[in-house]
C-alpha cells in the first residue's frame, strides 16, 4: 500500500514544513487519485493550504526539526491542480493555497496508524465540480444563511423628504400639488434658464419673460398633456365648440390668459445654455441641457434622504428625430434599444428611491468617448462605473443597491462592498468570476414532477478572490421557479419569504352547463433574499409607466429639437415624483392620496395661476401679460421701455457706435440710464464683448 493511502479525510496531521513547522490540523479534502495525492489542510491557526505527502505527518509523529535549507515555494490554484491532476475539487476546499514541495523531510510515515476512521469521497455532502472555481474564484455550498451578514451595517431608516423651514410650517393636509412640484424641480437653475431664455427673445425682439410666465408656460404644457386635441397647436386656442364638426376647443387663451403667439415665442426660445458661454460643442455636445441634468442631481440630493433600499435602471428620452451624426442639430448621441417600448433616443442611467419610487439621480449616456472622460471609467466596466457614479453621494451608508442584469457582476457587488455599500443584482450575461454555469446544471432537478419542489434554492459562498486575497463574503443563490433566476448578493438571508403570488385563470364548465372563468392564486415558495431583491426592483420601471404611459408628455410635445426632448423628459420626471411624494406622504398620515389623472390636473391649473406672476399688463397682440421680470446683464430690446413707445427705439452702441434697437437690463436703470449695446448680430456681438472687458459673466 502507498504512503498517500495511509492518510483520509478527517485524520489529524503536523507539518513538517519549515514555514509553519510542528502546526496542527485536519485533513478537510483529497486532491488526486495513487501516489499523486495532494492533501488540503485546515490548520489550527485558521489558515488552509495545499501540501503533498512529504510536507505532513500523523499528528505525534512528527521527527525532530532538522536543519532545512531555504524552500523554493511556488503557488498553484486550485483550478490549476484540478488541470494537472485530471481529477474534480471537494466544494469544502477555499481559494488558492500555498503549495510548497522542495526541503520539505524525507521522513516515512509509521504503519501503525489509526484506520478507524475511514472517510470516502462519495461520503462528502458536498459533489466535487470544478465549475465552482469560475476563472480562479472558488465557491462553496452553504446548507442555509439564517443570519444576515449585513445586519450591523445595513441602513435601515425610512425615506424622508427633506422640507425647508418655510416649507415645514405647512401641515401635510395643507401641502397642494404645486408645493410638491417646486420641491422637485430644479428652482435653482430658473433664473439661469431666464437668463438664457432672454438673450434669444431679445435677439428675435420679443417681450422678456418672467419666473411666473415661464411656469405659466409649464401649466399650460401640462394641461395640452392631459387633454389632447387632433388638429396641431392652433386647436387648443379655438374658443368653443366647432360649429362644423362636434370637436370642441381647448379655448387656452381666455382660460390660461396667454396667446397662441406668446406660447410659440417662449417655446422657440426655451433654452439652458448662455449664446456666450464660450463652450465648443466639440468640448461639450451636451451643454445645452447639462444646466438641467446637473441642476435635478443636486436638488435630488438636497430634497429627499432615501431609504434602506436603492435600484439601479436606465431611463429612455425618446427621440426619432437628427442625430448629430449625420446633422449639425441633431442629438449627440442616439442609443437604440429595440425590446424598449420607447427604445431609441437619449438613454439616461437613473438610481431610484425603493420606497417612494423616486428617482434621485440621473446619468446621461453621452457616447463612448466621453463616458471614457467620467469618474470611475477606468474600472474596466461601464455597468459597476455607472453604478459607482450613481450611488457616490451615498458611499459609506450601508444602503442596498437593486440592480438588473445590465448592471449586476460580481466586480459591482466587489466594488459596492468596497465603498461601504451593499448589493443585490441578477446575473445573465456578465457572469465572469459567477458559478452560472454549476447553477444552471441543477435546474432540472427543481419543478413539478421533479425530484425538488418548484421554489427550491441553491446558495454558494465566496471569501477570497483569484488572488488568493480576502474579503467579506458575497452569495450566489440560485431560486428555481418556472425560470431559474441567479442573484448575486452580498446581504439578506435564506430563511422563508412571503411566497410569489400570482393571478392566474381558468376556464370551467358550472352547473348550469356554460363556460366559466375562475381566478385564482398560485403561489412560489421562495428565499428571504429573493423576496428583498424584488421588493424594489422594478421601482424605475414603475416610474416609467406613469412617465411614459399615463402622462405620455413626450408623444405630445411634438420637437425637432434634442434638448427640448430630453427636458421633456426631466419635466415629466419631476411631475411622477411629486405625485409618488405626495402619495407616500399623505399615506403616512392614514388618508387617501389623489389618483395620477386628478393630481395632473390640479397642477396644471396651479402653475398657470402660479405664485409668481404679478401685476398684469397688455402686451403686443392685445393680451393680458404679466409684468416684466428684469433679469440680470441680459440683453433686452428698447421697444419695451416705455419711453420708446412713441419714438423710433434705436440708439448708438457703446462699444461700435453704431445704431442699435438692444440694451443691457442689468448696466441700465431706466428711464435715465440706458446702455446700448449690440446683441445677435451676425457681424459683431458688442454685448458680449463689452461684458469680457468689464470681467461680468
């Protein structure tokens, strides 16, 4: 009998190695078959490593420690021995070990050793396969996870929204719809946007807007939303009912006291971008909405404090129009997705609020070039990238992020864990480093008729990487339903859920002889941590539902314009949030919140007798407007000053001394001090050079 054969699995040993000389462990596992076993080790010290036959003896039968020469060490994986051996590896087996050979004692084991205890391979709980080593990362099954390992540092406060002290003296009962939606929208990027506005109104000479004109404009945007006519923009300034046909007219101008032609001028000259910013669009494709994108980030920061629970997702701006690719106007970077129900134009990455179901931050996917240009880019992976920039304010709270497969790995789950965060996400295609492949292969055993009921599950541990490095474990778990679906984790349990409730129907034949349909509830058995997974899940997927089939602002805001859709897009965003807010507060408070439809229209009436609009006065065409909301250093036409209204409004520039209908709103105080400047010309632009030379922005 060989020497190999002499030792089993369970049996005490010593090393004879001069690294750990005289340690003590237990013999966990057998690599190999004859004289080419190798033994892996649990030693005392809690370490675990790989020896062949000369390196330990039966423990007490170490020889006296002799005078070794310096080892040459040399490490083999696991995965590696498997390939030299032929053989499969015992599941209880950790990552890479240390396997050294060279200097180790000649010494031969004494043949009266202990044979009581005999352990076969076939004996182990556990199936040796080395698909549990996915490219050098070893997994081992685990029976059941009945303690959370996340349970000292998990977050677990509820989401609050974050009121001012103004906006805190107002009781719940007292908040409308339009408290809500100021909360949400981006108020400090308004008066930026009136600014940029402004420079094109009075480079077209139109009257100048206002804070309360420009969110009348919004009510009005809403309200054609919500109560669509056929026949273009027109139809919504018909008064009355059409003698000709049975239509009837949205009559916008007695009702929302604004003209057709007023509402086109501010739409034609909706911007977020200075004419003077003296951004390239080769620098910066998407300057003409970074205001908004930016702005929504830090009101979402500074407004709400999520909860527990935060999910991952992409949010579509649907867009058929230019591409910058092939027009100079188009949008700069068109993603197309076809199984999306709005599947091509701008794609926005979006974390979300797993209680409210509130999106907090937002991410525009502008082409590869710049996404190589953002933070985290150079992690090798654009899903754990956009994943890190999404949740970096929250870095460090022990908060758990939801994340489909297009996000979910274990490099993200590795890297969340890294930044004081955990994860929970759904493994299909990125399964690099994920037994997928072991989980997949014991599906069949799960489901009706099978050997296990359908609701079964399947849960693998990892605690060291390919590197041989440790790390809080992570857990793949594999819940077999009709479907088996694979979740990569770094929290939760495996203790029983609440089960999977389904509707389902059939037809029957009742007493009286005619067909009848039965509904009833089938029910999944499933995990605690399935149930967590999905408890959040589909929260920006929710979102997108109200967004893109109950409010539907994108299919009626008809544009040829690519910022005018992606703000489209974050308006329609800020209105599903304020509606979720409102509804998770009032349900705080045991009563019962508005439906979608009713809150809409609300808000609508609300922003076009909104707050800010002042004293009214007539405008060109005959209307009623509100007064003029002077804004600073803008350019703004003579005409509008009441002291050309008799004259012809033209005055020399003070920068070409050449006659000019524009001046500076904020270099001037009228009637007395005026400074004439030239704005949007095609020959020269002395407003924005007087205003270089002076050093005002």
């Amino acid at each position: 009998m060989s020497k190999s054969a002499q030792l089993k699995i369970g049996d005490k040993v010593q090393s004879k190695c001069k690294v750990n000389f005289g340690a003590k462990g237990i013999i966990s596992s057998i690599i190999g078959n004859g004289n080419r076993k190798k033994f892996v080790v649990d030693w005392d010290l809690g370490s675990q490593s790989i020896h062949g036959l000369r390196g330990i003896c039966r423990d007490g039968q170490l020889p006296l420690q002799k005078q070794y020469t310096q080892p040459t060490k040399r490490r083999k994986t696991a995965v590696a021995l498997l390939d030299e051996e032929g053989s499969t590896y015992d599941d209880s087996t950790s990552s890479s070990e240390e396997y050294s050979e060279e200097g180790e004692s000649d010494t031969e084991l004494p043949s009266n050793h202990n044979s009581d205890v005999q352990h076969d391979d076939q004996d182990q709980d556990v199936p040796r396969d080395r698909n549990l080593f996915p490219h050098g990362r070893q997994w081992e099954l685990l029976p059941d996870l009945v303690f959370d390992p996340a349970v000292h540092d998990k977050f677990t406060q509820e989401t609050r929204i974050k009121w001012n002290q103004v906006e805190q003296l107002k009781s719940i009962q007292d908040r409308t719809e339009i408290d809500y939606f100021f909360h949400f929208y981006p108020m400090q990027t308004v008066q930026q946007t009136l600014n940029c506005m402004g420079e094109r109104l009075a480079r077209k000479r139109y009257n100048p807007i206002s804070k309360g004109e420009f969110f009348k404009w919004l009510g009005i945007r809403l309200a054609m939303t919500i109560e669509p006519r056929r026949g273009g923009i027109q139809a919504y300034w018909k008064e009355g009912e059409d003698p000709h046909t049975f239509s009837l007219g949205a009559s916008m101008g007695s009702r929302a006291k604004m003209s057709r032609h007023r509402f086109e001028e501010i739409q034609e000259c909706l911007a977020f971008c200075s004419m003077h910013d003296g951004i390239a669009p080769e620098d910066d494709p998407w300057k003409e909405i970074r205001l908004i994108i930016d702005g929504f980030n830090d009101n979402r920061q500074q407004g709400i404090i999520p909860g527990s629970h935060i999910a991952v997702d992409e949010v579509m701006s649907a867009w058929y129009g230019a591409e910058a690719t092939w027009v100079a106007e188009g949008m700069p970077h068109v993603t197309k997705i076809p199984r999306k129900p709005e599947g091509e134009g701008a794609e926005m990455k979006a974390l979300a609020d797993g209680q409210t179901k509130i999106l907090i931050r937002l991410d525009v996917m502008e082409g590869k070039e710049h996404q190589r240009k953002k933070a985290f880019a150079d992690i090798g992976s654009e899903g754990t990238a956009v994943t890190l920039r999404l949740t970096q304010p929250w870095f460090g709270s022990g908060r758990v992020v939801h994340a489909d497969s297009a996000f979910s790995s274990v490099k993200t789950c590795m890297a969340l864990r890294q930044y004081g965060l955990h994860f929970m996400g759904i493994i299909k295609t990125a399964h690099k480093e994920y037994p997928l492949t072991y989980l997949t292969s014991k599906a069949d055993e799960y489901g009706t008729g099978k050997v296990k009921p359908r609701g079964g599950h399947l849960l693998l541990r990892s605690t060291m990487g390919p590197d041989d490095s440790t790390h809080p474990p992570i857990f793949a778990l594999g819940w077999y339903d009709k479907k088996g679906k694979y979740l990569i984790s770094s929290c939760g349990t495996t203790l029983p859920g609440i089960p999977c409730k389904r509707p389902r129907f059939k037809k029957i034949v009742n007493n009286d002889g005619f067909y009848e349909t039965v509904a009833y509830t089938k029910e999944v058995r499933r995990p605690a941590m399935v149930e967590e997974f999905f408890s959040c899940f589909s929260s920006i997927d929710i979102h997108d539902h109200y967004r893109q089939g109950s409010l539907e602002m994108e299919r009626q805001w008809v544009t040829r314009r690519w910022h005018h859709r992606i703000f489209c897009t974050v308006l329609g965003i800020c209105i599903v949030d304020s509606f979720f807010a409102q509804k998770f507060e009032v349900t705080m408070i045991n009563h019962e919140p508005n439906d979608f439809n009713t809150f809409c229209g609300r808000l609508a009436r609300q922003l076009i007798f909104n707050e800010f609009l002042g004293n009214i006065m007539p405008t060109r065409d005959g209307t009623e407007n509100e007064q003029v909301y002077v804004t600073q250093h803008t350019p703004n036409s003579l005409a509008s000053l009441d002291a050309y209204k008799d004259k012809r409004a033209q005055r020399k520039c003070k920068v070409c001394k050449m006659k000019t209908a524009m001046f500076c709103n904020g270099c001037s105080n009228p009637p007395n001090e005026i400074l004439p400047l030239c704005s949007g010309m095609k020959d020269r632009d002395c407003f924005a050079a007087y205003h270089c030379q002076q050093g005002i922005n």
